[in-house]
C-alpha cells in the first residue's frame, strides 16, 4: 500500500538539513531503485523552488510499504529525524487516484 509520510522542519533547521541530506537521499534512492519511491521532495518555507536563506518548512513523500507499522518505522529512522531537522513526522496511508 501507498503511504504518506510528511516531515515537518523544525524552526532554524536549514544547515542540520543540509549536512544530513545525502544521507536522506541515499535512502530514497534504495527506495527508488526498489520502485516503490512515487515522489519525494522537500517544502520551502517561501513561494520559490529555490527559497535560500528561508529553507523548509519539511518533506514529503509517497513511498509503497507493506503496512502502516513499515512505513512509520522507514520513516523514524530517516536521517532528518536524528539530525534534529524534523520536529515532527507523520504517516498517513495514501490512496492514489490520479494520474
């Protein structure tokens, strides 16, 4: 099944971003490469693809696990979370309808 999971960046976190995300990345990457990542990408705080200085406000993804108990789990051992980057993290189960 298909799973939301959005990470919510703690206020002044954009440098503990920075230093843990290829870390993050290498394990969407695995993900991507079992073909169960559908997308991945983080949230600016500002109207821009590119905020700078602003940063995130978090991350969100839709990933296939085989229940919501895995996907929680990936999700609390993401390197965000022990980098202090999230202040929060949820996981919801995700029902794509289109495309």
């Amino acid at each position: 099944m298909l799973y939301a999971i959005l990470g919510r960046d703690r206020p002044g976190s954009l440098e503990a971003r920075l230093a843990a995300r290829p870390a993050h990345l290498e394990r969407l990457q695995a993900l991507l490469a079992e073909g169960r990542l559908i997308l991945a990408g983080p949230l600016p705080a500002i109207d821009s693809p590119d905020p700078g200085d602003a940063g995130f406000q978090g991350s969100l993804l839709v990933v296939e696990f085989e229940s919501l108990d895995a996907a929680r789990t990936w999700a609390d051992a993401d390197p965000y979370v022990a980098a202090g980057v999230y202040a929060a993290v949820e996981v919801f189960p995700f029902k794509r309808v289109l495309p």
